[in-house]
C-alpha cells in the first residue's frame, strides 16, 4: 500500500503541473488534436451523426485518432477506455462476450442490455458482446459521454462508442504487423486494400490473438485460468453505384476459444475471523490462486453481414442500411456449491442422488489436506465445518473435488435489425434528420448445474438421470424482442448561438418462453426449476411472459461560440434502457433460500429479486467549456454534469445450496455529479503532454429492492480517474523517425454492489443455530462488506520505437509497473464473501510493422 500511495501522490503531482497550464485539455486520447489544428487539420467526428470539427460539438467527446491508435497500440474497447477519462471497463472475467463499460456513474448490468450503443462505419452493433472483437483495420473511435440516445439509438443511455474503419482508396495499399510477448503471447493483424475495378474497391483485415495467460491451475498444473485464443477476419466491397449513391457491405467472422470464470472467493465474516483471519479478507490483499478439476472453458463465434447505402439528393442525402449479426457462446466450469452440501444429500432422495453423493465422499477423502485458499481447507468428509468441526471441510467454490457439480451456460443471439435516415446536407443555417429503425432479436440464454461424477461436462443444458453428468438445476429460457423506433433532430445556427432538438420514441416488445422441461431434480428430489410447481405428484411447466416498454428520448442543445477557437455550450437529455426478463424460476430461488426466515437454517435477508425487470430511464445535464490557445498548441475542456437515474439495471449473484444464480434487478433511483478537465499541450514540434481528472459523485437515494442501501455509491462507479501521459515523434534522420509513448491511467476507488459498509444476515447465520456450533450467536455468521472496495491503482503503458520508412520496430510494456490490482469483485451478499477476479499483470515485449 505504502509503494502504491507514492505512486498516486506522485500522480496527482503531475496532475497538478499539468492543471496549472493555462488551460485544460480538449480530449485526453486526442492528443494529436493540437498537431493537427497547428496545421489547420481539424479533427473531424461524426458525434452527431454528420462530419463536423470536434470544436464544434456541444458535447463532451474523447476520440482517438488513426495516428493516436497507431502509436498507442489500442486496438479494442478496453484498450479505447484506458484512454478516457470518466470511463471504466469490466471485461473477460466471466466469459468473453462480458463486458460492463461505466459511463458517468451508469454501468452496462451484467445479463441486461448494454448502457453504450456500438457503432461502427454508421451501423449500429446491436449485440455487445462484440465489444471484445477487433472490428477491423480501424481509423478513427469516437467515445461520446452521455445520453446519446436521439441520436445514435437503441441503449446508448450512458454514451456510444463511434469507430470508423478504413476504406478503399484508388490505390492498393496494406500493412502487416505482429508481436511477441511472455506468457507466449502472439497478436498479428494484416489488412489489404484497393481498387476492383472503376468506381469499385475493397478492404481485407485479419487479426490473430494467443495467450497462455497469467495464471497456473496448481491442480492440473496446466495453464487454463485465462488462456485465450482467438482470430477474426472482416471483409468490406464500397461501390460507387453513380456520381450520387454508395453501396457499401461488410461481413466478418470471428472464433474465441479459451477459459472462463477467472474468479477466486473471498470471504467476509468478521466474528469468523477470531478463528482464522482470512475469514475476514480484503479483497485488494487477495493471493489468486486456481486448482478447481474441471477444465474452463469459453467458446464464442460471431457472424455478422451488413449493406449501407447512401444516395445523395439536391439538400439531403438518404442513408439505409440493414444488419444480420449471429453470436453464440457457451461457458463451462466448475460449481460452486460444495460449502452448501448440495451433492451429499441426507438421506439420498434416489440411487441417483446416493451415487452422486458418493464420488463426492470419495473425491474428499483422496484430497484431504490439499492445500486450498485460505481460510479454506479439506477435512477427510465434505460435510460442512459447521456440523463436523473434527473432519469437516470448508472448499469455497472451484474445489478441485467433485463435490461442486458442473455449470454449463449458453447465450445464444440472432438480430436483424435495419434503418433508413434522411438528413439535410445544405450550408444553410437549419441542419435537420429524420428516421425509422427497427429490430428483431431471437435470443436463448441458459445456466445448468450438474453432478460431477468424475467424468467431465456433457454440453448441453439439460442432461437425464443415469448420464454422467446428469443436470440438478436448469435455468433456460428463449426470449423475441421487437423494436420499433422513430427518430429525429433538427439544429438551428444563428450568429454565434446554436440551438438543437433530437426526438426518438422507442417500443420494445418482449416475450419469454421457459425452455425447461417438467420433470424432477434426481439429487434434491424437488422440481429441477424451483419455479415450477408440483400437482397431485407432476411437475408442471413454466408458462409463456410478455411485456412492453416505451420511452421517449427528448435531447437539447446550446451552444456559444464566440469565436471559433471557443465553444460554451449545455445540453440535457433522456436516456431508456428496456426492462426484459430474468430467467423464470428466479424469484422463487431467492424467496425460498434467502426471504423464509422460518425454516430452521433460512434467513429474512429481505431482498426483493423479480422474474420481470423494468425499465431504466435517466435525465442527464451538462454544461461545459471547450476551445485551444496558441494556434492550436494547447486545447482544452472543462465540463460538469449530472444525472438522475431511475430504476436502473444491477447485476446480482447468488450462491446457496440451489447452487448458483444471475440475476437483473432495479434500484429505484441514483443520482450522479461530476466534473471533467482535459488537456493537451504540444510543447514544441513533435512533442505533446496529456491530461484529464474526472471525479464523479454518486449515490443511491431509493432502492426497493435492498432499502438499507440508501446513501450508499453507484455500483461498478470510480470515484475518480486520472489520465497522464505524454508523446515524443521526432527524426532521427531523412528516413528514421523516433517515437516514444507513455499512459498512465490511476482508477479511484470503486464499489462493484449496493450493499457495501453494511453488515448484513448470510447463509452462515441461519446454519449456526442448527450446527454443531450452536452456541454461538445467530449474528456470529453476518457479513461485513467494508472490505470489498477495490481500491485505487494506476497502470502504465510504454512504447518505444522507430519507424525507418514503411518498416516499424516498437519495444512495448503493458502494466510496466506489474500493479496487482482486482478487475471485478461480485459480492455474493446472502453467501457472506465476493467473488473476485485479477486484473492484467506485466506484459513486456516487441512488435514488428510493415506498410506498403
């Protein structure tokens, strides 16, 4: 801690160098934005879905340039948001296509809809899951802050991230590039493009990824923690049909192979902790380790073919464009639920369940007194300490016995989606847009927990008795959403003031169908979906849901621009999110494990989780400042807003002897207040500094669901983040040029639930009344949550190369200074501890470009 606070200290003084400038910055990742408007090349965006200077826009937009991109390296969303300030990422800890960008306080929930629209070339990504994939050679990425909604559509509640790829040009070009660095890391990409013909030409981009990852199972002593493979091609055709019209079609594949479940337990039971300490852990002093027996795994293979056209007409320009997007994925790994005795029931309800039973008697006697985390440990039986303190044991999930089960996991996701937009392209003061989008999304999400009989995982959901890996819990269901939305904005110059007016009316329409069949749970002998009923000896099944959600999206504009190096201006605006389904027998799971608070080993842990829901809206402010000094050589960019948030959309987690649980709930409203200062400052010819500081204030002023969270922080929010860095290009002689690069980005504090200084009743305190322990208090099992904030730490990123004409040589470092830091902490709160997943180690090594 002591190292880490001289780093921060010593950040913070470099913030301030930077601050006392006479100025602040534009744009953080723009730093090439003071170079190009000392050249009078201004930076061009489409932030408001029509090419104009970033000075400009009325918005706060951080954009990474092509140049910017090449020098830092970045080439996917994490990469784009270690670059902006007031932006932070969860990605990969669960499985590939998991990704949660916080925007301003608003976080994208785990298993709801994304809270930032990804487009990409004018096309809107409707599934982000893809967020993780290269999306081709790129050129340009916008990130707006903000409800971008009235613009940029469907979920952009919290911002959009805007990229735009390269397009063919009249002469063949192409550049390859590859790395090495440890870990056996390899990334190559490859593009090629150019002319077909007249009026015709093409662009084909390849990427290439591999990682044996950071992290060794010690059990299998392989390395399967966060391997990864993956690779992708994109393929683009522009055709100039006529002097006015353009047709444009992309398609691309992508295949991920690797692990999953990156996570570790950490547990938080203070009164626990007079018998071992780690009872009682901060998860920032956490020593990950792997040794769980089943082999996680992550497959995700994406499809997705698109066809743009844009006709030009005298004062508008019609565009159209329609989407075809497949992503399947699935996810295998161990259970969690060998503390809980869901595999050794007493007595055994079948010769199934007493089967079952067995391999996890077995597989504990033949591991005992392998070494586990902390305060973990393996007793020769896997009944639990509490009720066997002589020969008991305590696993935490991913035990390297059998005695978890198996989890399989699915989201699969068709959409077709399609618009047409028609938008003035006159000179004259009035600018306007008008449109129509609609959506159709078939989606299938699932989540099995089977026994492990030592055989491995059957991949598929639901698995009969008398196979060897028959399912205990199945959560399945298909969902349809139908979306229908129109839209439009007009914009109004007059002198130096301009006024703007976006509308959009969006209708979701969703149905959920239960995919579970009506039969019985062989181990516990109840219905294998606790959401199902049971009449006269039958299991019935899970009827069909439907429900609408409507919303408008009001966004205004102002701004002053009183000479063109200056723009003031403020806007408002509404942000939706769609309500939907969680998977159909959820409310009863947590009714009936957690909200009995009668049956002997329950708890009224009065948490309120429904099947269906609701809608996530926000009306959001910001008034801000931006302009450059000196020609252009400094920029900058002050900028204060905030938010009202209501009902917005939470991941939950659960663990408890049903096994493991996803779920989406609301709390009822969140308010958010921040500030942002940027700025870039080119000290001489080839030579720039960069800075940012955006703090951001949250909290929860109603929530239904857990009511003694109020007062406390928005989940997933950083209380602050700090951007520092700097950029030396400069010759070496006539053919060489010397470049070197640095980014250090410090993340505040950060609370990943709305639970957090509160002690609260688990498992654990309903189990010691009924134990071997019972003369202990029932509070003796409560849980304090203090020490499941993430603290702050700063990752730096260095590069350093020639470019000797078209061939490059860089040496690079990613997390240089190897902080060992947390991605994400998901605490369990009924289960009394997080589940906790690392964030990248050091990466060192060297890449070698060549352009033609």
């Amino acid at each position: 801690m002591t190292h880490f606070k001289t780093k921060l200290a010593s950040g913070a003084a470099l913030a301030a160098l930077f601050s006392a400038a006479p100025a602040f910055a534009q744009d953080t990742a723009a730093q090439q934005g003071a170079e190009d408007a000392a050249e009078g090349n201004a930076i061009i965006v489409t932030a408001r879905r029509q090419d104009e200077q970033l000075q400009d826009v009325p918005a706060s937009v951080a954009v990474i340039t092509a140049d910017a991109l090449e020098k830092t390296g970045a080439d996917n969303a994490e990469d784009f948001v270690q670059l902006t300030p007031g932006v932070t990422i969860v990605t990969g800890t669960a499985e590939a296509g998991d990704t949660q960008v916080n925007i301003r306080g608003i976080n994208g929930a785990r298993d709801a809809e994304s809270s930032i629209a990804l487009v990409v070339d004018g096309i809107l990504k409707t599934n982000t899951a893809q967020l993780n994939q290269p999306q081709g050679t790129l050129r340009q990425v916008e990130i707006l802050k903000g409800p971008q909604g009235a613009l940029y559509g469907r979920n952009a509640a919290a911002g959009a991230i805007v990229l735009s790829t390269l397009k063919p040009g009249d002469f063949l070009e192409g550049a390859v590039k590859a790395s090495y660095a440890n870990e056996d890391t390899m990334e190559a990409t490859a593009h090629v493009a150019g002319p077909l013909g007249e009026n015709l030409g093409f662009v084909l981009s390849g990427y290439y990824r591999t990682t044996d990852g950071f992290f060794r199972n010690i059990f299998v002593d392989e390395k399967n923690v966060d391997d990864q493979e993956v690779w992708s091609l994109d393929g683009r055709i522009v055709a100039d049909l006529s002097d006015a019209t353009e047709l444009d079609i992309k398609a691309r594949y992508s295949q991920l192979r690797g692990a999953s479940i990156n996570f570790n337990a950490s547990f938080h039971l203070p009164e626990f902790a007079a018998f071992n300490p780690a009872f009682y852990e901060d998860v920032n002093e956490h020593q990950f380790r792997y040794y769980n027996n089943i082999d996680p795994s992550n497959d995700q293979d994406s499809f997705d073919i698109s066809a743009k056209v844009e006709h030009e007409f005298d004062g508008a320009t019609l565009t159209a464009w329609a989407l075809y997007s497949d992503v399947d994925q699935n996810l295998v790994a161990d259970g969690t639920s060998a503390d809980f005795a869901r595999y050794i029931p007493f007595p055994a309800p079948t010769p199934e369940a007493a089967a079952v039973a067995g391999q996890c008697f077995a597989s504990t006697a033949a591991l005992t007194g392998f070494e586990v985390n902390q305060p973990g440990f393996i007793g020769p039986t896997p009944v639990p300490f509490l009720f066997a303190p002589a020969d008991g044991s305590t696993f935490g999930p991913y035990s390297p016995t059998t005695c978890d089960g198996t989890q399989y996991q699915i989201r699969e996701q068709t959409d077709i989606s399609g618009e047409i937009r028609l938008a003035s392209n006159g000179d004259g003061p009035l600018s306007w847009q008008l449109g129509l989008y609609y959506l159709n999304i078939d989606r299938e999400t699932g989540v099995s927990l089977g026994a492990d009989l030592g055989q491995g995982v059957i991949e598929q959901l639901y698995n009969a008795p008398g196979t060897t890996n028959p399912t205990s819990l199945l959560l399945a269901d298909s969902f349809k959403t139908d979306v229908y939305a129109a839209f439009g904005n007009a914009e109004y110059e007059f002198g130096d003031f301009t006024a703007g007016l976006a509308l959009r009316y969006d209708i979701e329409d969703r149905t959920s169908s239960s995919q579970v069949p009506a039969v019985f749970d062989p181990i516990t002998g109840g219905p294998i979906n606790p959401g199902q009923v049971v009449d006269m000896g039958v299991v019935q099944p899970l009827g069909d849901r439907s429900a609408k959600f409507k919303q408008l999206q009001p966004k205004v504009s102002l701004a002053w621009q009183p000479s063109p190096d200056l723009n003031i201006y403020a806007n408002w605006g509404i942000g939706f999110k769609s309500g939907g389904f969680n998977n159909q027998g959820s409310s009863a799971i947590i009714d009936a494990a957690f909200n009995d608070g009668v049956t002997p080993g329950t708890i009224n842990a009065n948490v309120t989780i429904e099947d269906l829901y609701g809608k996530e809206t926000s009306s959001a402010f910001e008034v801000g400042v931006k302009g450059n000094l000196l020609d252009g050589r400094i920029t900058f960019d002050l900028a204060g807003y905030y938010t009202e948030i209501d009902d917005m959309q939470f991941f939950e987690f659960f663990v408890g002897g049903f096994g493991l649980l996803r779920v989406v709930s609301n709390i009822d409203k969140v308010e958010v207040t921040g500030a942002e200062l940027n700025v870039s400052a080119e000290i001489m010819d080839g030579w720039s500094i960069f800075s940012s500081v955006n703090v951001t204030d949250s909290e929860i002023t109603a929530n239904a669901s857990r009511p003694y969270t109020i007062g406390n922080k928005s989940p997933y929010t950083a209380d602050y983040t700090i951007n520092l860095g700097t950029e030396l290009d400069t010759p070496l002689n006539a053919n060489t040029d010397l470049i070197l690069r640095a980014d250090y980005r410090i993340t505040g504090p950060t609370w990943f639930h709305s639970v957090q200084d509160q002690e609260r009743p688990t498992l654990f305190t309903g189990l010691i009344p009924i134990s071997q322990v019972n003369f202990l208090p029932a509070e003796f099992g409560n849980a304090r949550f203090d020490v499941a904030k993430r603290d702050a730490f700063g990752v730096l990123n260095l590069r350093a190369g020639v470019e000797i004409g078209n061939i490059s040589v860089f040496a690079f470092g990613e997390n240089v200074l190897n902080e060992k830091y947390v991605a994400e902490v998901i605490p369990a709160i009924e289960f009394g501890g997080s589940f906790i997943s690392p964030g990248a180690r050091a990466l060192y090594g060297v890449e070698v470009g060549f352009k033609f």
